[in-house]
C-alpha cells in the first residue's frame, strides 16, 4: 500500500514561515512546537521570501 503525502494548511506554512523570519527561535524549536520536521520550516521561510514583493 503506497505511503501517502501529508498535506499542510495554507495557514500553517505562512505561521511558520513568520515564525522563522522573526529569527527569535531556531528551525528545531519552530518544528518541535508546530510537529512538523525542520526541512519544511525552511523551506516555507525560503517559499515565503521568494514570493513577498
């Protein structure tokens, strides 16, 4: 039976990515209090910095 992907929320890619622009906290402590793995934080801060004008 193949794995399927997990698909996150609009909302919760753009909290986490503000989370990680503030730089208040590292990616493992963003991705500990969201539950999600610390690759996506980064990749959702790059996401959102490449698309803000």
């Amino acid at each position: 039976m193949p794995r399927t992907r997990k698909n996150y929320a609009p909302n919760l890619k753009a909290k986490v990515a503000i989370e990680a622009i503030k730089g208040n906290k590292t990616a493992a402590q963003i991705a500990q209090t969201f539950s999600i793995h610390p690759t996506l934080v980064a990749g959702w801060k790059k996401q959102a910095l490449e698309q803000l004008p």
